[in-house]
C-alpha cells in the first residue's frame, strides 16, 4: 500500500509565466501636431492676408526679406457696394457742378444747449456786414432767449441744414479773434475746408474703431479731430447728399469726446492742462496779451493718446503762405463778455 506524498511547494520552486504585456496604444506627441498646425495656419494666413508693411524685415537683412516680399501676392482693393458706386457717382456731380453767385456768403451755425452767452459780441462782430453771411442756431436742450436781432428768428431743429453758401459751426462758448473782413476773406479767398484730423494710435483714436464700420471704414482711414469746421459749399452739400457713411456713424460711433484735441481747425482750443475738458477762461483770464497770443500762433499742435504722448506739429499754409491759424477759439466763460467787448476793437490787427 502506498502511501501519498504531499509535496510542499515554495514560492521559489514556482515558476510563474508572466502575464502577455497589453502594449497601450501609441500616443502622438501632441505638442508636435499643435505646433504643425499653427504654422501652417500661419503660412496660409500669411498667403492670403499678406501685411501691408514689412515691419518685422527690419530684424533680418534685406537680402533674407527680399524673396518674402516677392512670393507674398499684391493686395486689391475690396469691391466697392452698390451704395457706395451711387454715391461717388453723386461726389462726382457735385464736384463737377460750377458754383456761381454774385454775393457768396458763410453760413455760421451755432451748438448751443441754450441761450448764446456771446450774442452780443457776435452782434458787435456782424454788424456792418449785412448780406456776406446766414445765422442757424441749434439749441439740444431748451429754445434761446435772443437778444440781438441777428439771432431773432434764426433757430433750427437739425443739425444737418440746407446750405447753399460755405458753413461754418462752432460751440457757444467761442468767441471770434478778428473782424468780419479778415475772416470772411480768410475763408472765402481759399479752395479748401478746414477739418481737423490727425491719427492718433492711442485708446482715444484707433481705440475707439469697431469692426462695425466696414466694409465702408476701414480701419486705415479712421481719424480723429475736433468737431468745430469749416466746410467750403461743394463740400458741405457732399455732406448733406450722403447717407451712406452717415448711417454707419450714426449707429456705430457714439462715443461722447470731449478730448477731442487733434489736422488743423480755426477754432483754438488749449487742451495744455491734460483734462478731459479744455481750458476755459475766465474774466481775469482775458486780456490782450491772451488775445495776441492765441492769434500770433502759426503751428497746429497735436497730442496722441497713447503712453507715447507724441507731439505732432503742422504749420498752417492759407494757399501755401504760412499764416496764423486761428480765426475763433473757445471756451470761455460767461462772465468773459465784458472783458471780451472792450478788448475786441484794440486786439483784433485786421
């Protein structure tokens, strides 16, 4: 009879198969594929929006830029809108209409909120001149209370107006620097308007420009200025028979400036103070040294809103003879007035 043996197995007498790996599925260097796809975005991008300027060449030489700059395709022009072809067609005909009148005149229009401070200054600077010029007032708030009779009668209710002379607008805190016949023969005895512009590349300049503007606007021909003017008549009618232009501002820009420094205007303003408002003068403020000042100056100043603070300088040319460059300036108080009449007839050299 046999008996069983029992064998007892150590741990080490075992010879365990290993179990098959399961190989995880590769994974692709993901870094790798982002990488490759940004360049490729990047050269096609290049390819189809090649930029304007070659900025960045400057970090290479010219010879390392140069086959860039051929294998980039030239840019086109954007096809323009029906709207927009109508109305070149329009600038086109009015440009083209001759202007004949034996008596021309300027149109001043008046932004005021309410009663005009100055009246009767405006009053002292009219009087004499009857027939060389038309008043429109336009009050935002509530109806003026007139005090000259070249006011009386003379409100409006839009500030688009029909024009058939050269227009001039200004605030109700200007005031004029000289007499009637230096102005009007400063305005009339030239071809161009005076609309300030400049381009600033700060936050309150190309800042403010929205993508709502094109195709119409583009971004390369926004500029920033002041809102007082003066527009010679084919150009104020320009004005009047577009509506195109107009609509995008109306809807798109809203935006209240009152830093509105900026290429060259005939109204002065002094924005030395940094302020989001103009300086303003007061009484003591107005004296005949202020006066010849401000009508001595022949170099149009402006300031950009970026951390640059650029100084731009413009001399003024009045058909190309460098001449002072203010005819009005603002802002003044109220209580200028009687300080501004007397000083009016000794300051004024024309």
């Amino acid at each position: 009879m046999k008996i069983p043996q029992v064998w007892w197995l150590s741990i080490g007498d075992v010879h365990i198969m290993p179990a098959p790996r399961h190989r995880p599925p590769s994974k692709r260097p993901l870094w790798i594929i982002i990488l490759v796809s940004l360049v490729c975005a990047s050269l096609i991008g290049t390819y189809v929006f090649p930029p304007r300027r070659y900025a960045a060449c400057y970090l290479f030489a010219s010879s390392v830029c140069s086959p860039f700059k051929q294998w980039i395709p030239p840019t086109f022009e954007r096809l323009l809108t029906d709207d927009e072809l109508a109305f070149r067609v329009v600038i086109r005909d009015i440009l083209k209409t001759p202007h004949q009148s034996k008596n021309p005149k300027i149109a001043f229009m008046f932004l005021t909120p309410g009663s005009l401070p100055f009246e009767n200054l405006w009053e002292k600077f009219f009087t004499g001149h009857e027939g060389r010029f038309s008043i429109y007032v336009h009050a935002s708030r509530e109806k003026p209370e007139h005090v000259s009779p070249f006011f009386i009668g003379r409100d409006i209710r839009s500030e688009k107006v029909s024009i058939s002379n050269d227009l001039f607008s200004w605030h109700c805190s200007c005031v004029p620097l000289h007499k009637f016949d230096y102005v009007y023969n400063y305005l009339m005895d030239t071809n161009i308007s005076f609309v300030d512009c400049f381009e600033d590349p700060g936050p309150h300049g190309m800042g403010r420009y929205l993508g709502y503007m094109l195709p119409e606007i583009e971004k390369k021909d926004w500029r920033k200025g002041s809102q007082w003017f003066s527009m010679k008549r084919e150009h104020a009618l320009l004005v009047l028979a577009d509506n195109l232009y107009y609509t995008k501002f109306k809807h798109f820009c809203k935006i209240v400036d009152p830093n509105g420094i900026a290429n060259w205007s005939v109204t002065h303003v002094d924005w030395s103070e940094g302020k989001w408002h103009p300086k303003a003068y007061r009484a003591q403020d107005v004296t005949f040294e202020l006066l010849k000042n401000i009508t001595s100056i022949e170099e149009s100043i402006h300031v950009t809103s970026d951390g640059k603070k650029v100084v731009l300088q413009r001399q003024c040319l009045w058909n190309g003879v460098k001449r002072p460059c203010y005819l009005f300036a603002r802002k003044f108080y109220p209580e200028a007035l009687d300080n501004m009449m007397q000083l009016f007839s000794n300051y004024t050299p024309f």
